[in-house]
C-alpha cells in the first residue's frame, strides 16, 4: 500500500462528464466494495475489480490510476454518505424541537454504530479512512461536521453556548473522532459500552457549554 501523501486527494483520472461515466464509476466502486463485504482483501486487485464489474481492465484504468485510487474513492463516498445521512437526521431532529444535547447522542451513537460496531464492510471502510486516508477523507468529513454543529449552535441563539468559532468547533469534532477513532484501531471492548458513547457526549457537550463563572461574565457586561 503506498504511503498517504503519495495518493492524490482527487482518485479520478478524469471527472465523469456523462450520466455513463458516473455508472461506469460506481459500478467499479461497488466491485471493489464486494470484495470487502465478502472477505475477500486479499483478492483485491485492479484486474479483479475490473473483472467483477463487467469492464476491461482499461476502462477501469480511464477512471482509476491504481488500487489506492479505488480505496480512496471508495472511503470518500462511504464517509460523504455518512454526513449526508447524519444532516438528514439532524434536520428532522430539529424540525420536530428535540433538544441539541440529544441531537449530539445520537450523532455519536450513529459514528459509533458506523465505525465500530457496523457490518464488516462498513468497519473495514472506517478503518480505511482512519489509517490511510486520514488526511483527505476524515479531515474533509471532520470540516463539514465543524462547520454544520457551529451553524446548528448559532442558529439557538443560546447564550449557555461558547462562540462556536473555528478553533473550539475543531478541538470539540476532532476529540469525539479521535477517541472514536483509536477505539475502532485497536478494536477495542469500549465500543460495546454505552458508557462510551456517554463520555464522548459529556466530552463534547462541556467544551460547548460556557461555564457558570463565563455565564455570569456574560450577564454583567
């Protein structure tokens, strides 16, 4: 496997331009992914993929320059799905009144469930983007989690809350991910432990929180 900074944020040779393209791509993408629902990591290689698709191996080399390619886009979307869904989530949460502090469980039990206690394929894809792709795929999704939770925060118009400005939002998203992260790594018991999920919430929900001295500051000024 090629170190991280050898492989381009960007896998695709070129951007799929037509509707064909875009099902070209996924279905390379679905190929690759059944090798890992199957257990079958080891049989993961371009010539395969290709095989399983249905495609030669030189259309899968008009898309994808190698095997890491592949990987990555395969994680970028798994990790774009995730957020997509979560923003979902949090819409109709919000929409319906439910409390910010309960939004926040159920976006941590939903990154626990995905990353560290979901169906081998989905498990093998966090792992991918934890320990290879970090850098492009996990810091792009823990950007967008930043910046969705501030806009959330604002929109309360809560003087309980800190500032959410960029420095709090990313210490508070990337402690949550990094705990999360390490549990998933070494496949730690933790994960099955609501207690987990907890302390990631107090985690977080404390960071955010002012406290009485800053609440009272805010008060007499």
């Amino acid at each position: 496997m090629r170190n991280p900074s050898e492989i381009d944020a960007n896998p695709l040779k070129k951007a799929p331009v037509q509707d064909r393209a875009q099902r070209t791509i996924d279905t390379l993408l679905e190929a690759a992914a059944q090798f890992i629902e199957r257990d079958e990591d080891d049989k993961l290689t371009t010539n395969r993929i290709a095989e399983r698709a249905g495609f030669s191996i030189g259309t899968l080399y008009q898309y994808f320059p190698n095997k890491e390619a592949i990987l990555l886009a395969l994680a970028r979307r798994a990790s774009q799905r995730l957020f997509d869904e979560m923003e979902t989530s949090d819409d109709q949460a919000f929409a319906s009144g439910k409390a910010i502090r309960e939004i926040m469980r159920d976006n941590i039990h939903t990154m626990v469930e995905w990353y560290g206690r979901g169906p081998r394929k989905k498990r093998w894809l966090a792992k991918l983007i934890w320990r290879i792709e970090s850098p492009v795929v996990a810091g792009e999704f823990g950007r967008q989690s930043a910046e969705r939770m501030a806009a959330r925060i604002r929109s309360l118009n809560d003087p309980s809350f800190c500032e959410p400005t960029p420095a709090l939002m990313f210490v508070v998203t990337r402690a949550m991910q990094g705990a999360i992260r390490a549990a998933a790594l070494e496949d730690a018991d933790i994960l099955d432990d609501p207690a987990f999920e907890e302390e990631l919430l107090r985690l977080c929900w404390n960071l955010l929180r002012k406290t009485p001295e800053e609440r009272c500051t805010t008060s007499n000024a």
